[in-house]
C-alpha cells in the first residue's frame, strides 16, 4: 500500500538512524534461530532410555537461561550465542550457577554445570574454558542432546533414576497436582526425602 499524501512521515534528515536499530534486530535474528536450533537437539534427549528433563526457555530469579536440562550426568544451564562471547556474560553464568547450586543444598554431590552453546553442521564435541575465575563447558556442533548425555561428571556420581522420576512429578504444575494451598513436601514425601540423599551411584559405573 502507498503512503497517504494527508499524513505525515519523518524525512531522511530528520529520521532515527537505522544502523544501530538494525543491527540489534540482526543480532536478535541470529540469537533466536540459534536458540530454536538448540531447543530441537534438546528435546531430542525425551527420546533416550535414560531420564532426562528440560525446560526453556526459562527465567531463574533475576536470570535468563536459555534452557535447563537435567539427566543422570548431572545440571545443565544452557545459553545460545552467536559468534562470540560478551566478557559480562561470564559473571551472568557464575552468579546464576552459585545460586542454582545453593539451591540444592549443601550435601549436594553433585555440579551444576554451565554451557555456552553455538550449533554448527558439524559433528558436537565440548570443552572447558579456563580463561575465567570459574570454568565453563563451550560445546560447538549438531548433537548437544550427545554431548549432555555422554558428560562425564567431574565428582563420579551421578543422578539416579528414582531421584529424577521424583523432580519430574514435582515440577508439574502446581494447580493440576495438588492445589495452590499445598506445597510439594507434602503431596511428595518421597521427594523431599530424596533431596537428603541428592545423588546414588548408577550401578553400571
């Protein structure tokens, strides 16, 4: 459709630069297909013989995480990026990781682990940076749900089934499950009891 000679539009002169406003929707493009990509690999981890629950994208407190995935290797908070990595992103990772892993107490075996993930057509493969004050996982590649599934955690222990089967019924919706009065500690006894114990050794390792 024309523009209507009866309105008025801003000129050249005295119209917003385009430059800057358009490379952040550029930026903006690139993250969110990028996000998209990981979130596909991610949902592929449903179709493994060994539990694993994700969710994203999500916002933990103040924090946004591009997806949480949790399975027998332990915690995953998962970001997307692009073609480089901003130096404040690091302490975004530090702080929300120390506050992830407050919340599973102080008996807790076991790490959370934070991911930098930039998809690419090649095969995945991850690596630690050491470059900052707390390491981070970088994986590159078309397989992330290979890559979380075959991660090795640093402490030896891993998740057990039964602990994951309990965190999957406590993470429905309240509403549906017990009511908005009730807290999971009591609709789930065995939950809270499995929390004390956090992590068992699976027996083929």
């Amino acid at each position: 459709m024309s523009q209507q000679p009866d309105r008025k539009f801003v000129t050249t002169e005295g119209a917003p630069a385009v430059e800057p406003f358009a490379s952040i929707m550029e930026y903006a493009e690139r993250l969110g297909s990028r996000h998209l990509w990981m979130l596909q690999q991610l949902e592929r981890l449903r179709e493994r013989s060994d539990r694993w629950l994700t969710a994203g994208p999500a916002r933990i407190e103040h924090w946004h995480v591009g997806a949480i995935a949790v399975g027998p290797p332990g915690f995953f908070l998962i970001w997307p990026k692009t073609t480089r990595t901003e130096p404040a992103l690091w302490a975004t990772l530090r702080e929300c990781r120390a506050h992830v892993q407050g919340c599973l107490g102080e008996q807790s075996r076991t790490s959370v682990e934070v991911v930098v993930f930039s998809p690419s057509d090649e095969r995945g493969h991850m690596q630690r940076w050491m470059d900052t004050e707390d390491d981070v996982l970088t994986a590159h590649g078309n397989d992330l749900d290979r890559l979380l599934a075959e991660w090795e955690p640093v402490s030896g222990a891993y998740l057990s089934d039964q602990w994951l089967s309990a965190l999957e019924n406590a993470s429905q919706p309240r509403e549906s499950l017990y009511g908005p009065d009730k807290g999971a500690h009591q609709q789930f006894p065995l939950w809270s009891a499995a929390r004390a114990a956090m992590t068992v050794d699976r027996p083929d390792k």
